[in-house]
C-alpha cells in the first residue's frame, strides 16, 4: 500500500516537473502573447477606442503579460501533473498485476 502511494507520489512530482520544462520550452511566448495581447484588446473596448502610449497603458501591458504568463505556467505544470499522476498509477497498476502472477502460482501450487 505504502509502494502504490509512493509510486503515483513520484509520478505527480515528475509529471509537474516535465510540465515546467514544456513550459519554459512552448509556453513563455503565448503566455507573453497573449497576455499583451488581451489587455490590449480589454482597455481599448473600456476606452472606446485606440488608446495613445502613455506610461498607464505600459505599465497595463506589463501587468497583463505577466498574468498571461502566470496562467499558462499554471495550466502547464497542473496537465503536467495530471498526467505524471495517471502514469503513476498506470505503472503501479502494471507492476502489480505482474507481481501477483508468480504468487498466485506458487499458491496453486502448493494446494
């Protein structure tokens, strides 16, 4: 019982972390994107229109990047540890079904 917790325990942590790396290896120029992007969009339908740069509107810009970046960052190490945790418990799930096996053949046997 303590194997199995241990074993998906294992398989999260490394899940997380494989996520951080895809992260930081496809995620930092949507997150930058996008972030820039929607605030962009989202003070010009508050204003009314294109809004001139002024250090308020960059200083947006740069709250919303961040927040773009921050989500995505997110979202990519929790899927990351979703599936980790599925591998997890697909190998314990595997190495105790072949564990079994032989134990069940020995009992067989000694009736």
């Amino acid at each position: 019982m303590k194997a199995r917790k241990e074993m998906v325990r294992v398989g999260t942590k490394v899940g997380a972390v494989l996520g951080g790396i895809a992260f930081l290896a496809f995620g930092i120029v949507p997150g930058f994107y996008f972030g820039s992007y929607g605030t962009l969009v989202l003070l010009s339908k508050l204003f009314g229109g294109p809004m001139e740069a002024s250090v308020l509107l960059r200083v947006a810009v740069a709250m919303g990047v961040l927040v773009g970046i921050t989500c995505i960052a997110s979202v990519s190490i929790v899927v990351g540890a979703i599936f980790g945790t599925m591998a997890g418990y697909l190998t314990e799930a595997l190495s105790s079904a072949g564990a079994k096996a032989p134990a069940e053949e020995a009992h067989v046997k000694a009736e």
